[in-house]
C-alpha cells in the first residue's frame, strides 16, 4: 500500500463561508473585475467586485422576501452564463443550498434532482427551462413554491421584492453560515442507475480554494483571465467558479462551444479549463485542417517536434541543438498560429474528467500551452490532485493538493482523504459504510502513485473487464490510445465474460468529409462510412497501433464501425462526456452478439 499526503499551505480557513470570497474582492481598493458579460454590442464589459456584490445581495434579499428560508434547497438550471454564477452566490448570501440541474435534463431527471433533494424553488435560465421544470413538478407532485426566471425581467422582479429586507437582515442570515454548513448538493451524472446527491459543504469549497490558489498561484495570478465554457452544472466548473472569485481571477461565460474560438480571440484568457474531449478535438481540428490545406506533412512534423521538445524536459532534461532550432522553426510556422486562434495569451490549461494521454500532453506543452492535469470527482469537490506549474509531470494526474491524501489500496484502488472530501451521500446514509473507511473515501478507480507522489489513473474499478479466461483488462487504455485519431469519436472496449476483446467504433461526423475526399472516397453518410473497407482499414491500422501497447491477451481482436455516434443527445453520454457503458451496451447489444457469434479471429 502506498500513500501521499500534502499539508495544507492554508492551514486554517480565512473565510468563515463562501460568501467571504465576495465581500473581501470587493472591500479591496483596486475593486478588482471578476466577471465580464457580452454587452448588447458584442464587446465584453467588466463586472467589478463591488457591482457583483451589490447584484448578489439584491437578489438574496428577494429570495428572502420570497419566503427561502436558511437551508432551504434551491435548484438551478441554466446553460454556462453569468447569471448561473450570480445566483449560485445570491442564493449562498440568503443562506441557502443550491442544486445544479444541467441544461439538457429531461423533466424525469429535474424531477429527481428537485424531489430528492427537497427543493422548494427553482431558477431556470429561460421560457423553455421554466416549462421543462414545471413539467418535472406536475408530473412528481413536487411542491415547488416559485419557479423563476434568470432573464433581466425575471431578476429584476426578485430585486424589486427584495427592497423590503434590510441589509441587517441580509448579514444575519449570510453571517449565520459556517463552513460545516451544507453548501450544494450536487447529484452525480448517472452512468450507471439513478444519480446520487453530493453533499459538499461551505469547508469543502473553501479550504480547497484558498490551498490550490496557493498552490496554483502562477495560474491564478492577479491579472488573470479564463473564459468559462464548461456546464456549470458540473462540479469542475462550479469549484473553479469559486477559486476564480478567492483569487481575483476575471472569468468571462461562453454558453455555445460553438462560438468557443471566436470568444477566446476577443476575450483573450490566460487559462482555461476543459475535459480531455475538447484537447483531443482542438488538436484533430489542427491536423484535419493542415491536411486539408496539403500541409498535413508540415504538421506532422511539427507535433513530432513539440512532443520530443517537451518529453526531452522531463526530469529536468534539456532538448539538444538540433531540437531546439526545429522547435524554433515550427514555432514561426505552426505553434504561434495555433497559439494566436486560443487568443494568444493562454499559457496554462486545466484538464479534469479523465484521462488526457502523454502525448497530447506533450504536443500542448510543445506548443507553449502547459497542460495541468488533475484528477477528482463531484464527491470530492473536483480535485485531489492536479500538477502545477512548479510541481509537473506530464502523464500523471499530478501529486495531491495541499490539504488532500491519497493512497492506493492492495487491490489497486484509489482511496482520498481531505479537504476535498463530501460529507456523504444526501438522503443515503448506508452508502457510508461502503464509501467511507476509516475516514478514507473510496473513489472506484484503479491507479497507481509513482514515488515522488504523483497520481496515474489505469481504470475504473467497475469497468475493468474479466474475460472469460480469467484475464483482467482496463478498457481506458485502450480507448484513449483509438479515440486520439482525428476520424474516430468514441470506442467502447467490451469483453466481460467473453473469449476476447472487442470494441464498438463510432466517426467524427465533422471530420469525416474531409477524410474521405483526402483518401479518394465519394461522399458518404455516417452510416454508409461505417460499411465503407476504405474506413475500416483504417480504424483496424488505429487498433493495431493500440494493441502494440498491451498483451496478446488484453488486445482489441474484433470490432465494429458503428452507424451512429455517441452523445449526451442519444444519451450515451454524460454532461460531461463520460460514456455511458451500460446505456450503449443495451442499445448496441445486437452487434456485440453479433460480433462474438462470428468465427474467432485470429491473434493480432
């Protein structure tokens, strides 16, 4: 068994509760901008501390006029915007507990949300959320008292009701928070049953910001900007909604990722935060584009010079002469350029939600964006770990934030202990025991810690597969390795219980017209290209190249293109991009059947 674990910097809690992040921004004399909001001319507008905290109390009072008492539950559902934030803050200043709803919900999954957690008001962003709400509410029974709107209307009225409640009776309730007091309840995104409600208190949210912006002091640094894009449903962003405002950080809301390329040109952040999707996409988008433009051979060369730049770096290594004046050619040619589209100032980027690779890791950092990436859960606030600036090693999840522990039980599990850490499961007091043991939280996922304390995830516990030879394969390193080619969107290793190892291919629907022009194929639709030889080749080459990296026994020996992606619209993915094993196991379980029932193939 083998453990890591990091004294907190902050060894007591500044702030009594969240809110206290607010109040002392604003007290400050440079009265610093800590939001920015698109103005109805497109241009971004700072929000300073002291506007912000005036919203935030205006509409805690109204809630307060509204009859939301302390404790009491209030959801909120909304895309990624900056009223999600100012209401997160005005419902904490009125004392109460908010519960995130993503955006996409569908009224059964509201209702759930809103019914087991006991909520009795609810905020959604627009007409369209309000009437998937009171769909959840009629068709449960819920008592919902108001439902209301996040449009300037809507929150003007709740202002408006607010003028009655005096700023004593405001601080009282405000001040009456401590940092063992129940912040959110943040329900779990549900692969697998119904979702399970974090309970994460006002300590979790505080002594986590106030130690990683001291340990993450380069990234959040005064002067520093992030454009938030992720749903704010999700615990990653909503933790770093929090930090942002501890540190002074600017953060700007994107709601459509769409527009995701344009808003990091105009607003030009320092860093941002993403799930390891959107890196894999960001570097396809690059290739596909460079091989559209008969300068697919330029970039190759060009992200074979970034990853040996920056694997040469590793324990404190130097690249060589040689290395350095490529590095320095395709910085002129490629990386400034690749830069510039990010907005030109970003130098760092967080990425959580699972795995990254080694590779994309390096090709980042060799273009002069150093990725810092981390590991958590909703149940622990988000991180446990992450790498800094100071303490990196790309590969690895980074060593445990000050504050947090970590340690690696005899069957490979990765078990958490800290400041990170939920209280437990909301309404589910038998889960105690099974989560908790001696105070150390069972996470469910198998990695290992290298011996200067730094975290690799291997796996998940529940998906490791058992085939019916006995042999135990983790499906994440595969996956990862297939998903990195710019065709293929999603994999899905299957086996349990099976003679071999398969797997269920699905295609980038953006990239695959390009693809097929470059390699002389006519148009196709999706599921057209998943009969096509041409494709199928290719995924088979992809394959291959990911079964040199593991044992004959744990190699991927057949597998299937199939017609449709997956996403969170067909539900099989989460929120937050995980997939769904159980969801498409039930969907596409014909094809499975029909792939084992087929001649066993050979050995690859």
């Amino acid at each position: 068994m083998r453990e890591k674990i990091v004294p907190p910097l902050v060894p007591h809690a500044v702030a009594r509760n969240i809110t206290d992040f607010v109040i002392e921004q604003a007290e400050k004399p440079a009265n610093p901008a800590i939001f920015a909001r698109r103005s109805a001319g497109g241009e971004w507008q700072d929000v300073r501390a002291a506007e912000f905290r005036r919203d935030v109390e205006a509409i805690a009072k109204g809630l307060i006029a509204a009859g939301i008492s302390a404790g009491d539950r209030v959801g909120i559902m909304a895309r990624t915007c900056y009223e999600w934030t100012l209401v997160d803050f005005a419902i904490w200043f009125a004392g109460g507990v908010s519960v995130p709803i993503y955006e996409t919900s569908s009224p059964s999954q509201v209702a759930w949300n809103l019914g087991n957690s006991g909520a009795v008001a609810a905020f959604g962003e627009a007409p369209h959320h309000e009437d998937i709400i009171r769909q959840a509410v009629d068709s449960e029974g819920l008592n919902l008292a108001h439902v209301w709107q996040m449009t300037p209307a809507g929150l003007d009225l709740l202002r408006a009701a607010g003028s009655s409640v005096s700023d004593e009776q405001l601080e009282a309730r405000r001040s009456a928070v401590g940092l063992d007091s129940l912040a959110t309840i943040i329900y779990t995104s549900g692969t697998l049953g119904r979702p399970k409600g974090c309970e994460l208190t006002h300590r979790n949210f505080v002594e986590l910001s106030e130690n990683a912006a001291a340990a993450l002091n380069e990234v959040v640094s005064p002067g520093a900007k992030t454009i938030m894009f992720l749903p704010l449903a999700h615990v990653f962003a909503r933790f770093i909604s929090v930090l942002t405002v501890a540190a002074g950080v600017q953060v700007g809301h994107t709601p459509d990722i769409k527009h995701l390329l344009a808003d990091l040109q105009s607003f030009q952040p320092t860093f941002i935060l993403a799930v390891p999707r959107v890196f894999e996409k960001v570097y396809n988008s690059a290739a596909t584009k460079a091989e559209n433009e008969g300068k697919g051979r330029i970039f190759e060369l060009a992200a074979e010079t970034a990853i040996a730049w920056s694997a040469a770096h590793d324990d404190g290594g130097r690249p060589g002469l040689g290395l350095r004046l490529r590095h320095s050619l395709f910085d002129v040619l490629v990386y400034r350029k690749l830069r510039a589209a990010m907005g030109g100032h970003i130098r760092f980027a967080v990425s959580g939600g699972g795995p990254l690779g080694k590779r994309l890791g390096h090709f980042f950092h060799g273009i002069g964006l150093l990725v810092l990436e981390g590991y958590g859960l909703t149940e622990t606030t988000a991180p446990i770990s992450v790498n800094t600036p100071s303490l990196v090693k790309i590969g690895t999840v980074g060593a445990p934030l000050p504050g947090n522990a970590v340690r690696i039980a005899d069957d490979g599990e990765i078990l958490a202990k800290g400041v990170s850490v939920m209280r437990g499961y909301y309404r589910l007091p038998e889960l105690q025991a099974e989560t908790f043991t001696d105070g150390w939280f069972h996470t469910g996922d198998i990695g290992e810690l290298d011996a200067d304390g730094y975290l690799t995830i291997t796996g998940r516990k529940k998906e490791i597969i058992v085939t019916a030879g006995g042999k135990n394969v983790a499906p994440a390193q595969l996956e990862d390795q297939i998903r990195a080619d710019a065709l293929v969107s999603q994999v899905v290793v299957v086996g349990e219980g099976r003679p071999f190892i398969a797997a269920l291919v699905t295609l980038d629907e953006e990239a695959l017209p390009g693809w097929l022009e470059r390699h002389g194929e006519p148009a196709l639709s999706m599921a057209e290209a998943a009969e096509s030889e041409t494709v199928r080749r290719h995924v088979q080459g992809v394959i291959d190249l990911a079964n040199s990296t593991v044992s004959k026994a744990e190699a991927i020996r057949a597998f299937r293109v199939v017609p449709t992606d997956f996403t969170e619209e067909s539900g099989h993915l989460t929120p937050s991009m995980k997939v769904k094993r159980a969801q498409i196991m039930a969907d596409f379980g014909p094809i499975v059947e029909e792939i084992y029932a087929t001649p066993k193939p050979s050995t690859v």
